[in-house]
C-alpha cells in the first residue's frame, strides 16, 4: 500500500512539472554535434624472430587483462577441392591435447588463467586467441606454442568431431542465406578455395587423421605465424616467453600466393524453394581491396548506399516499402580483393520490386551526388563505431590482423577517420560510377520459382533459365 501511494504521489509529481510554463523551456532540438576527434592507433612495438615469425607487442588499456592471438598464414586458401573444411577439423582438433597435456589438462589450465583458447580456420587465416589475466600472459603464450607446435590430434576424437560438423553442415545448408551465399561466391570465385564454401557429405566423412596430421605438417610453421600481444602485461616477460618458446621452430613453406581472378559481369542464378513465403536476394560485384587508394571513399559509399541503417535502401524497401526487415550492404575482403554486395530477405511476392528499388537506389546515387547534410551524418557514424569498434583489446588486435595480411602499414588505422570525414559528394558519385555498374552485378535469389519466376523477367536479361 505505502509503495502504491509513493508511486502514485511520484506520478503526480512528474505529470505537474511537465505541465508548468518551465518545462515549455526545455529544448527542442538536440545540442549541435561536437567536433571529431582524432582516432589515436595504439602503439605496438613489432620484430621478427630469426626463423621468421613475427611478433607484435601492444600495450592498452588500464584492465589488468592480456589478448594473445597467434596468426597463421594458411586456411582455406591451402585446401585443394578434395579437402573443403580440412583447415577446419585441423582446428577443431588442436584443443584435444598435445604431446604434453591432455585436452582436459589443457582445459583446466586456461580456466586457470582466467580464459579459454579459441581455434578457428577462416579463408586465409587460421587464428589462435585467448584473454587472460595479465599475470599469466606469459603462460599463455607458452601454451599456445604447445598447441600449435605439437598438437596431438587424437584419432579417437575425429568421429565426434566430423559428426558434429555434419550436423552443423545440415542445418547450414538449409538455410536460404547460406545457400544464396555459396552460390554467390561460386559465381564470383569459380574454383579458387574462395569459392569452395563447403564439402559434400561424403567428402566430410572420408577425411582421415592422416589428412589432417599432413596439412597441418605442410602448412602450419614460423613463417606464416605472427603472435599478437595486446593489453596490459610485462613487456619483457612476454617478449621472454615467446622467444623461448618460438625460437627454435622450423619456419617452414612460406605463406601461399593463390590470386583470384573475380567475374565482373552479369550472371543469375535462381534456386527454387516451394513454398517459401520469402525469397532470399544477393546482388553484387567486384570492387578495389584494402590497399586501393579509393578504399575508405568505396566504404563511405557502400555506407550511404545499403551499409548503415540509415542508408536509403534500408529506406527505401524497409522503412519506405516494407518489403524486408533488413537489408544490408558490404564490402568483403579476402587477401588482395573485395567485393560489394546487397543482401536482403524480402516477401515473396515483391521479389521483382524489391530489386527494381535496389537497381534503382545504384543508379540515383550514380546519377545524383549526395546531399552533403545525408552525406555527414553517414560520416560521422562510421567514424563513431570505427573508435567504439578499437575501444578494446580484441577489436585492436583484429585491425592489426587484417592491416598485416594485407600488407597495410598501421598509417591505414592512424588516419582512416580523417579520411572518411574528407570524402565529399563527388567522391560518392565517382565511386558509384567507377565501380558499382548494375550491368556487371550477379544475381542469386532463393525463393519459389512458381512466384517470383515472372517478378523477374522484366529485371533479367536474358530470361531466367
């Protein structure tokens, strides 16, 4: 009764401040946004041993916490046609124990830390990453030599292993947007490993430890390994560490240099799902990589175009039309390329409308330079989670990653937000025109033929097959 009453008298309260001359004073609008800051890059002191791994050593932050990440130069991008996610049971299996430790002596150990190792092969990497307490950093940079050094890789774990990677196949591939997404990158990659997103069943389930011990022996060495060491920690302990525990490792095959060559032309692809009251769209093309002087432009435009939730094909067929709940755009990178993509879920029946207003947003930006006020606020927020997204140890070393792998130096991180904020509204439309031509962009949509079959033909030519 007493916490209903004060509810109650609170109420009143609030109801008769809002309704006196003085909260008519209150303002309006919101305070003029303040000037942008200058994005300060971290500081990292970088050597190579003399077998040549690479190490980077980054002091940040006040949290008496360390990030290790060891970095290797191989992945997908070594795997023939015949060994699609054999980098990925190579890492699957490295926590299972070493020549020293057990998988459950290794367990406890980084729960001892403060942590737990995390091992996983993407495309032209394979990473190996933990957070710990920053007194046992050390530690963990001796246990991640273990693992990556003399991995036991235990034939008895590699059925549960590749059973549950066949599970997680299945359900990957029924999903409309994975099935949109391999067939997008076959259209782009062709047979490169980049365009080579999953096995087959029965190629999965022939994979032997022999195969897997044998691509680890031929791909995993000093020379495509970089250690990454950032937060707080004791310089000279780590620097320690590491040298004891990486010096003498064989540096093994240099890493692979395995170009795309990316289609840049129209192509379409439809894949039939009866029944299914969405259909899945993906349109894109080819666009210059990370170390094109019109990168940082490219990405304000993409931004502007469908890569911000203010952009106008969100408004467009989201906010607008509501024909889908979220579309995006976005460039992705791979080693020396990238290429620029919308993708959206949208009802079924305004398949063909959907992509006339996504086809229609490309050419209004081609045609048509921003307005500078649209064009700022899209700047000012990439360059806001730009900082927010480096406000942390792992967010740091993820942009140091990917500047290496590229071939960047840290000047890309020390004045991308001076650069995002310089692009004008003529640089927009000069990337739109330069780069992004619907004429050259291939199509993939998931969805039931028997709808959106006629939805599409006046988009596509020639005719759907």
């Amino acid at each position: 009764m007493r916490t209903a009453f004060i509810v109650r008298v609170s109420a009143l309260a609030i109801a008769a401040a809002l309704s006196s001359p003085a909260a008519a004073q209150f303002p309006t609008t919101p305070p003029p946004v303040g000037a942008t800051k200058a994005f300060k890059v971290p500081v990292r002191r970088t050597f190579t041993l003399g077998n040549g791994m690479k190490v980077s050593l980054t002091p940040f932050g006040l949290v008496p916490k360390a990030t290790v990440r060891l970095a290797l130069r191989t992945g997908g991008i070594d795997e023939s046609a015949n060994e699609v996610w054999l980098s990925g049971l190579m890492a699957d299996l490295m926590p299972e124990g070493t020549a020293t430790r057990g998988a459950r002596d290794l367990a406890e150990e980084m729960a001892g830390m403060g942590g737990g190792l995390g091992i996983g092969a993407g495309d032209d990497l394979s990473n190996l990453q933990a957070d710990v307490l920053s007194e046992r950093a050390a530690d963990l940079v001796r246990v991640i030599a273990d693992v990556v050094r003399h991995p036991k890789f235990p034939e008895s774990e590699l059925p549960r292993i590749k059973q549950s990677r066949l599970r997680n196949l299945a359900v990957a591939l029924s999903q409309p947007g994975v099935q949109a997404s391999v067939k997008f990158g076959e259209m782009m990659f062709g047979d490169h490993p980049y365009g080579r997103s999953f096995p087959t069943e029965q190629q999965l389930q022939g994979y032997t430890i022999d195969q897997v011990r044998a691509f680890w022996a031929a791909n995993v060495g000093a020379a495509r390994a970089h250690i990454y060491v950032t937060g707080v920690f004791d310089d000279a302990a780590v620097e320690k560490a590491i040298r004891e525990s990486f010096n003498d490792w064989a540096p093994g095959p240099p890493p692979s240099n395995r170009p795309a060559t990316m289609a840049n032309k129209r192509q379409v692809a439809v894949i039939d799902r009866p029944g299914a009251v969405q259909s899945t769209v993906i349109l894109g093309l080819p666009v210059p990589g990370m170390t094109s002087p019109d990168n940082i432009k490219l990405r304000v435009t993409d931004a502007i175009l469908g890569g911000s939730f203010g952009s106008r094909i969100t408004s467009n067929i989201r906010e607008k039309k509501g024909y889908t709940y979220s579309p995006s755009s976005f460039v992705s990178t791979r080693k020396g390329l990238a290429y620029w993509a919308e993708s959206a879920d949208v009802t079924t029946n305004v398949t063909g409308p959907s992509l006339t207003e996504i086809v229609f947003e490309v050419n209004r930006l081609r045609t048509e330079a921003p307005p500078p006020a649209e064009l700022d606020g899209i700047k000012r927020n990439m360059a806001g989670i730009f900082v927010i997204q480096n406000g942390s140890r792992g967010g740091v070393t993820g942009q140091f990653v990917a500047m290496d792998l590229q071939g960047l130096t840290d000047d890309y991180l020390r004045t991308y937000v001076s650069k995002v904020l310089s692009v004008t509204p003529a640089d927009v439309q000069k990337m739109m025109q330069e780069y992004l031509t619907p004429e050259k962009m291939s199509l993939v949509v998931v969805g039931d033929r028997k709808v959106i079959d006629d939805q599409l033909k006046p988009i596509i030519a020639p005719p759907v097959p």
